[in-house]
C-alpha cells in the first residue's frame, strides 16, 4: 500500500493522519495455513487509506485512477495472528453476480449481515470491533514467491460463527442482548454494552431490530 493520508471510516470525514507502517505483527506466531477454516474477530474500527489502482475504460483503454479503501484487521482465536482485508468503500456495487459485486458487500453478504442496495451504509452499524465469523486465509508472499508471514482474508469462505463456537457452550438470544444493554438511551451506547459479550450474529440482529424501529430507548 502507499503513505496517502489514512482517516477513520467511522464519520469518514475526519482528521486526516499519515499512515505508519508497522513490522509484521505476525512474527513469531505458528503460522496458518491456506487450507483451515479460523475464528477471526474485528481488533479495530477499520481506517480508511487512500491509493491507485488501474482501471479499464470501455474502449479498453486504461488509466490510474485513486479509490479508498477501508483497511481491516482481524485476529484469529487461537494463534492470534492477524489477518488483514482492503476494502474498496468510495464505490459499492451491487450484483447478482459475484464478479461484479464490491468485495465489502459481497463480505457481509457472506457473514449473514447484508448491505442494503441503493443505500450508503452507515458503517458502525456492520464493522463492529469484536465482531467474530468463521473464514480461511489467503497467505502473503515476498518477491522471492515464499510466504513472509503475512495473511488476508479469503472473503469467498466467510460465513457465520457455529453455534458450537460460543465460548460458554450456550447460544445467546437478542433477548440477553436487550438484557445486557439494559438501561441504554441509544444504540451507541447499546453497541458500548454488548461488544466482547454478545457474538456478532446477536448484534447484527440488534441492528436490524434497531434500523426496523422496534428497540425502543431507554431499553428496559
């Protein structure tokens, strides 16, 4: 990636900040393979960076255009190595087709969690930090073509957590959620509650219960 300035999606217009570049935080960790399926869970807020990238034009001429891009880590449960996606969130395309489809819509699609076409997202409502899905990895490699420790997101594996993957055993409702966030005037201060102690899938469906109108604050 580029030094271009980095800033927050949350508001996605805020303070503008160099982008530092940081040594592999994978270093020393067992490493993952290509082939297992990981628990991967959402360290951060994403950042947004601002590249180039070719484009196509139709009369197959070519030229450099700059896109942002939403830059993601994730921690996988077990090892904790980190696992990095770039996603491109100055231009969503929706599509039956899979090929034509934005990398970000077709990520939550695969995580249960759909984007609503023809609607820009409000994007603290979908990137919840803490957030866990199931996923395998692509592996990173140097310019000597062997792997440098470095991993990404196969976004075409995604899919949501088992149930056998809660920590207790148990499968929690939306309604320990609401019993969490019990007392919360809003639904920042509702996610504030229930991030670390709710699986995604249960705050995914808050959202959605919230976005429909039937959370009503102060949650009793």
């Amino acid at each position: 990636m580029s030094d271009e300035p980095q800033r927050s999606l949350a508001g996605y217009k805020s303070q503008v900040h160099d982008q530092i570049n940081y040594e592999n935080p994978n270093e020393g960790k067992p490493p993952l393979n290509d082939t297992d399926e990981y628990i991967l869970k959402l360290l951060a807020f994403p950042r947004v960076i601002t590249t180039t990238q070719d484009k196509e034009l139709k009369d197959h001429s070519h030229k450099t255009i700059k896109v942002d891009k939403a830059v993601c880590e994730f921690e996988e449960q077990q090892t904790k190595n980190i696992v990095t996606a770039f996603f491109r969130v100055d231009s969503l395309n929706f599509s039956e087709d899979e090929a034509f489809e934005s990398a970000i819509v077709r990520f939550f699609k695969k995580i249960k969690h759909p984007l609503t076409e023809g609607v820009s997202p409000e994007w603290g409502h979908y990137f919840v930090v803490g957030m866990r899905f199931r996923a395998r990895v692509a592996i990173g490699k140097g310019v000597d073509k062997l792997p440098n420790g470095k991993y990404f997101l196969d976004i075409p594996t995604c899919r949501p957590l088992l149930p056998s993957d809660k920590d207790d055993g148990t499968v929690p409702t939306l309604a320990d959620a609401l019993r969490i966030a019990k007392g919360a005037a809003s639904s920042g201060d509702a996610f504030a509650l229930l991030v670390g102690k709710v699986p995604n899938e249960i705050i995914q469906q808050f959202v959605s219960e919230d976005k429909a109108g039937k959370i009503k604050y102060p949650i009793q």
